[in-house]
C-alpha cells in the first residue's frame, strides 16, 4: 500500500500524465493530412483508372468492329445463289484454280460492304491480299488461300485483324447429299461407313423398306426411315462449273455438231451420205470410235446408242442423252447441260492412270440436271455431281457419292431431288473429288 501511494505522489507531479487536452489537436491534424493525402493519391488513381477504361472499352469495341468486318467478309466470300441469302454471291469471280479473280475484284465489287462501314460507333475497312505461296506473284494464286485484313476504328483507337482463309476441295461426308430438298422412295439401299443421306433444306423418305444404314439428317425437316436428325447445320455444298474441267477430257462433243479429238486436234464431221459417217478426211474413218453418237441440233442435245463409241473421258456442249450403250463402256462425262442416262446401259466410269486421282473419279457431271435410271449391268466407280437436280432411280449401283448443288432450277429434265426404286449407293469416305466447296474457312487469324 505503501509503494502504490508513493506511486500516485511520484507521477502526480507530471501534469502532462493527469490531462489529455494537448494531444487530441496534433493528432487530429495529422490524421486529416494523412486522410488528404490519401484522398488525392485515390483521385488521382481514379482518373487515371476511368482514363485506362475508357481506352480499354474504345480499343475492345474496335477489336469487335474489325472482326465484324472479316465475317461480313467471309459471308460475301460463301457461294450463294438468288434464292439462298441476301449476301453478294462473287458467282466468276471463283475460278477451280484459286482466288485469281477474286484477288482483282472481289473488294472492289463489295466496296459498299468492305470500305469504310459503318458499324456500331466506328467503322472498319477490309483489304485481300495473296498470302505467300511461294510463286513470287501477289496477284496470282496457287493454293486457294488468302488473308483478309480488316481495320476497325472506334474513337481514336484502331485495331487490325489478319484472318488467314481457305477454299477447300469438296470432300463429301455423306452417300448423297443435296442442298435442295430430298425425297426418297423404294426399297434403296445406302451403305458403307459414309452410309448417310443430308439435305440443306428438308428430307423425306416414305415407305419403310429403304436402308440407311448411318442414317439421315437435314436442316429443315427430317422425316422417315433412317431419319435421325432435323435442324441440323448445312453441310458444304462443292461449287460445279463443268468447264473447270474441260482441259481435262479427251473428246468434246461440240455444239455445232461435231467432234474434236483433243489428242490429235482432228475435228470430225456427220456426213448423211452413204448411211451417215463420221469423218475428216477419209469418209467412215471415224465410225469405229463415234459411230454410237448422234446429234440434234434442235434440242442442242448429243444421244449415244449401242453402237461403236470410243471408251474415253466426253464433255458436252450442250445436252446428253443414252438410248443405249456400247458393251463394257468405259466413260466418263461432263455436260454443261443435262445428263439423262437410262436404259439397261453396261458401263463403267474410264480412269485414265495419267490422270490425277479426283478426275479418275469423275463418273457424271452435269451443269443442271441429271438423271440416272435403269438397270446398268456393272457398279459405278466414283461419283455424279449436278448443278441443279438428281434423280436416282431403277436397279443401278453406285461405289461412291452422289452430290446436287440446287444452285438454280433452270432445267426440268429432275423437278426435284429424289432416290427410288432399288438402287445402291455405297460410300466409304474415300472418293476425291476436284471440287472446292460452296464456304471459305479460316485457318488462322491474329490481331497485329
């Protein structure tokens, strides 16, 4: 008790321990600095935050906006005809052999879509370039790819994309596949690993002894036997041009009547007199190899029969039409009109071994309508691909795929796409075809 008194006396002679009063000023001043200083620092950082945002959101939508530029880009590249899309088809300006003429034109025929447009609150600007293909020429290409730059601008910020594209060659997933409508009937069978059947738009198959054995899909509606799946994606379609492919044959059935051999260069003439003869300068010397071929110059249409006709690789100017074939003929045939082949016809597609692997599959190819009917005595090896519309029918059978592109319906030899009767296609995912397909795809892209 002692010490604690001792204690108080000691310490009670500190006034400064027995009142507060001095401290609380200072100490309230100091902390109102700091707390200033603190508010400043943040004001600053806030600006400079709302500054950075602003940069951020300015440069983030022009990365948007140039990238809206490579897709309306892209969609105008995608095949299109009148009646598929409101998009710009560049139709000629795809040539089978690579971006050529899409390199001269393209942006100057979308320039209303393609240079400074207006989209959200900036605007974009696309250019095409040759991407190196090792040829050393820029405005010739070799490799069907390209690169697509597009700059989107938003306030003063401007952001660059590069999307490096490509037009495939068409490789068929399906037995047959249409763009249009497909209806099926019968008791036909579609085999093989590939063994499906796709329509862009709706697909139908009545009855129920047909086979599929990998089913089938469409985009539209789906109904039927084998029906697995409706609004499903669209599938690519390949681009037909049969004159893509007239260097490639070994006879041309000319459409004022006569016949070149392309080898030779000799042009043979139909002369009426004594029977009829196929001739250049010796009468009858060209009966052995086009006797079976007849032409009329009304309907624009070539008509092969049973008789002589060379086996060999055909394109038609015009219309070709069978009445018959000659035994074991060997043939294929490319036709910028129609293909109607029917009959008991005993034929294989001609595979010429100089001749790189898509053009030996080659079997019909027609730049509208084909239709393929009968009873042919062999299996078909490759594949039948119209512009317009097929129709498969009758007892034939096919070893490979079956493709229409529906890009028009000019012709009325096939009103619609259908399969009947009891034919067979069987497809295994191993036909190559020289087509390139209806989209582009991009492959790499990257914000330079």
């Amino acid at each position: 008790m002692k010490i604690f008194k001792m204690g108080k006396k000691y310490f009670g002679n500190f006034k400064c321990f027995q009142c507060e009063k001095g401290i609380v000023l200072p100490t309230t001043v100091m902390m109102l600095v700091a707390l200033g200083a603190l508010a400043l620092v943040s004001t600053q950082w806030t600006v400079q935050d709302i500054s950075r945002t602003a940069d951020y959101y300015d440069s983030r939508e022009a990365f948007y906006i140039a990238e809206a530029g490579i897709q309306e880009a892209i969609n105008l590249l995608d095949y299109t005809n009148s009646s598929g899309g409101t998009e710009n088809s560049p139709g000629d300006e795809i040539a089978a052999g690579g971006f050529d003429n899409v390199l001269t034109n393209f942006i100057s025929n979308n320039s209303s879509d393609l240079t400074d447009v207006s989209f959200g609150s900036g605007t974009y600007n696309v250019t095409l370039a040759d991407n190196d293909d090792a040829d050393g020429d820029t405005a010739d290409d070799d490799d069907n790819t390209l690169v697509l730059t597009s700059v989107g601008t938003s306030g003063d910020k401007t952001v660059t994309l590069e999307a490096v594209i490509i037009r495939r060659l068409f490789k068929a997933d399906s037995a047959i596949t249409t763009n249009g409508d497909l209806g099926g009937n019968g008791s036909f069978t579609i085999d093989g690993t590939n063994g499906s059947i796709h329509s862009n738009s709706s697909l139908s198959v009545s009855g129920g002894s047909a086979t599929v054995t990998e089913g089938a899909t469409a985009s539209g509606d789906c109904t039927g036997t084998g029906c697995v799946s409706g609004g499903v994606s669209p599938v690519s379609i390949p681009i037909i041009s049969p004159s893509d492919y007239k260097s490639a044959v070994e006879y041309i059935l000319n459409d004022d009547g006569t016949i070149e051999d392309v080898g030779t260069g000799n042009i043979y003439t139909y002369t009426a007199p004594g029977g009829g003869n196929w001739t250049t300068s010796t009468t009858g010397d060209g009966n052995s190899s086009f006797g079976g071929l007849s032409y009329n110059s009304g309907q624009g249409k070539w008509t092969a029969g049973s008789s002589d006709i060379t086996n060999g690789f055909f394109y038609v100017e015009g219309d070709f039409g069978t009445t018959g074939t000659p035994a074991g003929w060997e043939t294929s045939i490319v036709a910028d009109g129609y293909i109607d082949f029917g009959g008991n016809a005993d034929v294989v597609n001609y595979k010429n071994a100089s001749d790189t692997e898509d053009i030996q599959d080659v079997f019909l190819i027609a730049g509208t309508d084909i239709e393929f009917s009968g009873t042919p005595s062999n299996t078909i090896q490759g594949f039948i691909a119209a512009a317009e519309q097929i129709s498969i029918s009758g007892n034939i059978s096919v070893n490979g795929f079956i493709v229409a592109s529906d890009s028009a319906a000019t012709e009325n030899l096939v009103t619609s796409n259908t399969i009947s009767g009891s034919a067979t296609v069987t497809y295994n995912g191993d036909i190559v075809a020289p087509f390139l397909d209806n989209k582009v795809s991009i492959i790499a892209w990257q914000e330079t």
